[in-house]
C-alpha cells in the first residue's frame, strides 16, 4: 500500500466508489465496492509514479497524513 493519502467517497452520478490521491494531480479510480476502489487507486498510483519518472516530473514526498480516509 502507497503512503499517499487517498480519499473514497460514493458518487451517485457513477453509482460507483471513488478514490482520489490529492496529492498527484488526477489520480483518481473508481469500483463497485470500497475495497475495489482503493485496490484500484493502488494500481493508478503506480502508474502514475512510473509515468513522471519517464517524463522526468518531479513526484511529491507523501504527506503521511492518512492511509486512507
């Protein structure tokens, strides 16, 4: 599990979970469960540090502030 700080909620629009990294501008995934919504974000939030570090973007330090919220 990745140290930034992610934040779920229920988005009646997509009747699905969202999961949101505000600390990488975004990142952002979404599943029909809690759960699902934070194991996808996991994986998006790989990609993401893999795609700035092939672009050469500097990636932000966690905050560590919450694991999840």
């Amino acid at each position: 599990m990745s140290k930034y700080e992610v934040i779920i909620y229920w988005s009646k629009d997509d009747q699905a979970f969202i999961a949101e990294v505000p600390e990488l501008p975004g990142c952002t995934a979404d599943g029909a469960t809690y759960q699902e919504a934070l194991a996808h974000v996991e994986t998006v939030i790989q990609e993401w540090i893999e795609t700035a570090k092939d672009l050469g973007r500097p990636i932000p330090e966690p905050k560590g502030r919450l694991a999840f919220a």
